[in-house]
C-alpha cells in the first residue's frame, strides 16, 4: 500500500518542500474551478491536489531509488500538510486522526485510480476517474468539463514525462496552463 508508512516523516522534509509548493501551487489557478467546474470548495481542491500530486508521481515512478525516495516523501509531505490544514481549521484533536486517516484511504484509491485509468488506451477510464473524484459533489458534470480535464491530465503527464528527472527532484516542474473557458460561439 503507498501510504502504510505515511504516518513516518521524511528524513528530509525541506528537500521536497520546494516540489510540493509549485505542486500547490499549479492545483490552486483559478482556471480549474471558473473554467473546468471543480467545486471550488474543501473536496474540490482536495481532489485537484492529489491529481497533481498523482501527476508528479507518476513521473517519478520508475526513475531509481532517488525518485523513489522523493515520491514517497511528497506524500508524507502532503498528508502533513493536510493535518496541518485540519488543525487550522479548528478540528478537535481527537477528530484529527480520524479526518487523516481517511484523507490517506481516499488518496491512495485516487492515486491507484488514476494510474490504471491514465495507462488505459481512451480518455473513458480517466473520465470516469475525474467524474468520481474531482468531480465527486456535482451532479451533473458538464462533457466539456470532464474532456478539457482529461485532456489536460494527458499533457500534463506528457510534459512531465518530457522533463529532466532532475527538474522535478530540484522542485521545479512545468506543467501545462490550466484549460480556459470553453467559447459557445452559438450565444457570444
């Protein structure tokens, strides 16, 4: 299981902080929730979270030990994180331990889900995948939303499996723009 160790810190938590904040900070442009549909909401930028921290790696996946190492860290670097976020937002320190565990299960069938999903030869499973997950608390997903989404996440894990291992390692992947609002000519 990815997460049986995710209680255990990094040996080096600083060393992924830099991967982790250009992670943060790709899930939180505003293109994904005004012109994609996710909920901007807990759940939603929950969710795009862990797809960028899916996308990232599944990149590192197969690189070595050191890649290894560094996707493993991103982890506990996230579920920490988001104990910190629980903190903050005043839960109960007997709920904490709770709320994170089930953040743990829930990223690690993402993580699982997204990876049969992204190997799969049409855009379905990943649509599937999205309008689960991403999507999960909106009831009717736009087409649109879910196409641009999984075109999306096809090149971005294109352009990080185009991208020096060592970039990501130094904390400084590219990824794509988010997806712009989609123009209906028909009523402009």
């Amino acid at each position: 299981m990815v997460l049986q160790n995710w209680f255990r810190r990094a040996s080096d938590p600083a060393a992924v902080a830099p991967l982790y904040a250009r992670i943060v900070a790709q899930a939180r442009q505003t293109g994904f929730y005004r012109d994609c549909g996710v909920p901007d909401s807990l759940d939603g930028r929950f969710d795009l979270l862990v797809l960028h921290v899916f996308l990232v790696m599944h990149r590192l996946k197969g690189g070595g030990a050191e890649a290894g190492a560094a996707a493993q860290h991103l982890l506990e670097h996230m579920v920490t994180d988001l104990d910190r976020s629980v903190r903050e937002m005043g839960v109960a320190d007997l709920g904490v331990g709770r709320r994170i565990t089930a953040m743990a299960n829930a990223i690690n069938g993402r993580l699982h889900t997204y990876d049969r999903a992204l190997a799969a030869d049409d855009d379905l499973p990943l649509q599937v995948a999205l309008d689960n997950n991403l999507y999960g608390t909106v009831h009717d997903t736009a087409a649109g939303d879910l196409d641009a989404m999984a075109g999306y996440v096809r090149a971005a894990a294109a352009l990080l499996n185009d991208q020096p291992l060592a970039r990501l390692l130094a904390g400084d992947p590219a990824f794509p723009a988010a997806p712009q609002r989609r123009i209906d000519h028909a009523h402009a």
